[in-house]
C-alpha cells in the first residue's frame, strides 16, 4: 500500500511531467508565486529600507532556520539560514577546527560531493597550516576514526547512489575518538527523518532547493548543538553574526546565540520564496515520507530490473541503506536521460554513466514511478536514445 500523500497539487507542476529530480532542484510550490510577488511589490517596493523592521527581514534567517529545524529534529534556536552550502561547509570546518586545536586531520569519503572537499582543501590554504584533507572509501569510515581526527566531515547520503551513512554510529565513533561531527544534510533534508539531537554531532549544514523546495539559489542551513554555540568561532566574522550590528562597533563580538553563525545580509526574496515552500511540510511526518518513499522507490527498482534488462542497479538494494533517491548505471546513460526528458520524465545523469531518479512523496504516486519505468523501457527497446539531438552534452547535466 502506498500512503497518498495529498499534496501534489500544492505544486505548480507542468502538465504530463513526472518530476524525479526533486534530489536536485524542487519543483514550485503554488504558495511561493503569490508570496513572492507580495515580497517584491508590497515589501519591497512599498515598505522600501522600512522593510527590515515592518516585515521583519532581519529575523527572517532565524525565523525560517526554526521552521527548517523541526524537519532536522533540531530544537530552535539552533539552526540559522543564509550564503550556500559550500560557505556554510567552509564555516562549519574552520569552527570545527578551531575546537581541536591540537589535531591536525579532516577525514572525509570519497563519495563526498566534490565542493565539500575543495572547500576543505581551499580552508587548508588558506590556514596556511599543516592539517591534512584524509578522504577514505566510503565504508572504510568507521574504522578510519582515531585521535589524530580533528572532524569527520561528510555527507549522510551519497549524491550518485543514494548510499546512506549509519549517521548515529558514526558520530558515536567521533566522539569515542574525541572528535568533531560535522554532517552535510544536503540529500537527507525533507527525504529522511533526522533527529539531531539524538545524534548529537556538533554541525550539520545542508541546502534548500532539494528536497524542500526553497528554489534555484535559495539559502543554505547551519546548525550548532545548543550547548556548543557560545563556544563556536564563527570563522566568518561578518557584521550579521556580531552581537549589536547596529552598534556598528569597530571590533567584531560574535553574538551569544545561534545569530553568531550569520555572515552578510540574506538574499530577502529567496529567503521569502523559502518560507513561503515550507508550508508544504505543515502537519506532515518524516516517518510517513519515509516510508512513502521507500516504497516509490522499490516499486521503481522493481519495475525497471524487469523491463531494462541492460541497466544496473548502483543504489544500495537495502531499503534502510538508501537514501530518497535511486540510480541505475547505464552505458548510454546521457543519451537515454536526454530521451528520458524529452518524453517528460525528469531525472538526471552524473557521469560517468549513472542515471538518477529522486523520489518525493509529497508531489508523486505509484502511478507516476510506473509510467516512468514503462516509458524508460520504450526509449531502450527502441534505441530512441540513439539519435544525434540526445549525443550533445549540455553545461549543466
Ligand atoms: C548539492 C550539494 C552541494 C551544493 O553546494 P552549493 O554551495 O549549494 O552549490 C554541496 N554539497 C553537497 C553534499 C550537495 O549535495
């Protein structure tokens, strides 16, 4: 049985589109063109400056960052939003870092996406220091944690296949080890439940225009474990995270709560088109999506081992090993995604040859994921991928 979740028309979805690329870029949800519009013409151009204190731009970060925690199962006050992920990874490490003074490691996988690790290489740098970027093969983790580790670094689910690290014992090691958690939530956000407090890692950070469908560029998330915000040094000093900007004194004092991790003023009008996406999550539980989409995807894997004899599965084929998305390796792969897309199923290809499909319960059934699969049938039986238009390789894929 498929819990229906009733929510696929909260989305402005185009006609005949199955959307499974929800992993990469969320679809628009209806509530954000209205709010928008009302951001730009009545906020904006109305209030002007007045702005920041009659709409209140200037809690907005803390505002949404409370919103976004419940689905983190993070507490308020603990999460802020604001830059990108690849900033926000930057900050995080150089915070982590600067707790562990005396080690000199960041141990990292190497299925980490790859901004995660040039910005660890780029901190490195630019510490002009001795610490040393250690990335390991994605099970070899666990047993590579010692006391040389300052923080393990990395990215709960895999972005090609979907893997998903054990993120409670891992964090269990580190800190047996000493060390600082930093986790990167980006595949994991609105696709698996999470319970930050219970996993107690000190940092996680994460995007929004995945799986909570904040937009192209909407801001990124950071949290810090309650107890450990007094004591992290925010790295980027900027005059957002001071503890009175409009004090507008000379020498930088990070403020006492989770506001210190604050860098420069927000983008206002994506940080609106955010908060406006969240209330798709209003009422619902990580655990019925969860379980929603385990489902989607076993039925999707199903369908398409018996009719795509030639693709194979690279995604873990344990349900609790995954995450909210399945990949397939295919030898054409390019060519039969760009066909794939023509006829109006969306997924997306990472080279060298795996095709993804992102599955999201909140905007898509079984109905969907089987025309899907039976569609991805026709394009191979065929060989509809084999013409010249699907060979041309695109900037972005
Ligand atoms: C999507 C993703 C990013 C993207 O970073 P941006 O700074 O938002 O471009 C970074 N890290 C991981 C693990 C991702 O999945």
């Amino acid at each position: 049985m498929t819990i229906a979740l009733p929510r696929k028309d909260l989305f402005d979805l185009p006609e005949g589109i199955i959307y499974l690329d929800g992993n990469s870029l969320g679809p628009l949800p209806r509530a954000v063109m209205a709010h928008v519009s009302q951001v730009v013409t009545e906020q904006w151009g109305g209030q002007l400056i007045r702005g920041w204190n009659q709409s209140r731009w200037m809690q907005q970060p803390g505002r949404v960052g409370d919103v976004v925690a419940r689905l983190l199962g993070a507490p308020s006050g603990s999460v802020m939003m604001g830059d990108t992920l690849s900033i926000k990874v930057f900050q995080a490490l150089a915070a982590s870092l600067a707790l562990r003074p005396e080690r000199r490691v960041i141990l990292s996988d190497n299925g980490n996406f790859p901004t995660d690790l040039y910005m660890a290489q780029g901190l490195i740098d630019t510490l002009g220091s001795d610490h040393e970027l250690r990335v390991v093969e994605p099970e070899a983790v666990e047993a590579a944690i010692d006391e040389s580790v300052a923080v393990v670094m990395l990215t709960q689910v895999d972005y090609r296949s979907g893997r998903m690290h054990d993120m409670a014992n891992i964090t269990r090691l580190t800190h047996q080890a000493g060390a600082v958690s930093l986790w990167d939530l980006a595949h994991s956000a609105g696709a698996v439940p999470l319970d930050l407090t219970a996993t107690a890692c000190e940092f996680a950070v994460g995007c929004t225009y995945k799986y909570l469908n904040g937009g192209p560029g909407s801001p990124a998330f950071i949290y810090v474990r309650p107890d450990m915000i007094e004591h992290t040094r925010p790295a980027l000093a900027g005059w957002m995270g001071h503890a009175a900007p409009f004090a507008f004194d000379r020498s930088y004092q990070p403020a006492m709560s989770i506001e210190r991790m604050r860098v420069g003023t927000q983008p206002v009008i994506q940080t609106s088109a955010l908060e406006a996406a969240m209330g798709v999550w209003e009422g619902v539980d990580m655990q019925d999506i969860r379980q929603a989409s385990i489902e989607l995807s076993e039925r999707f894997i199903r369908e398409v081992e018996a009719r795509c004899p030639d693709l194979t599965l690279v995604s873990p084929r344990k349900a609790s090993e995954r995450g909210s998305q399945v990949s397939f390796a295919c030898e054409h792969g390019y060519a039969v995604m760009q066909a794939l897309i023509d006829a109006g199923v969306i997924g997306d290809f990472r080279a060298p040859n795996i095709m993804r499909f992102g599955f999201t319960p909140l905007y898509l059934d079984e109905e969907d994921v089987i025309k899907a699969a039976s569609i991805l049938q026709d394009i191979l039986d065929h060989e509809r991928w084999n013409a010249p238009q699907y060979q041309v390789v695109n900037a972005v894929t």
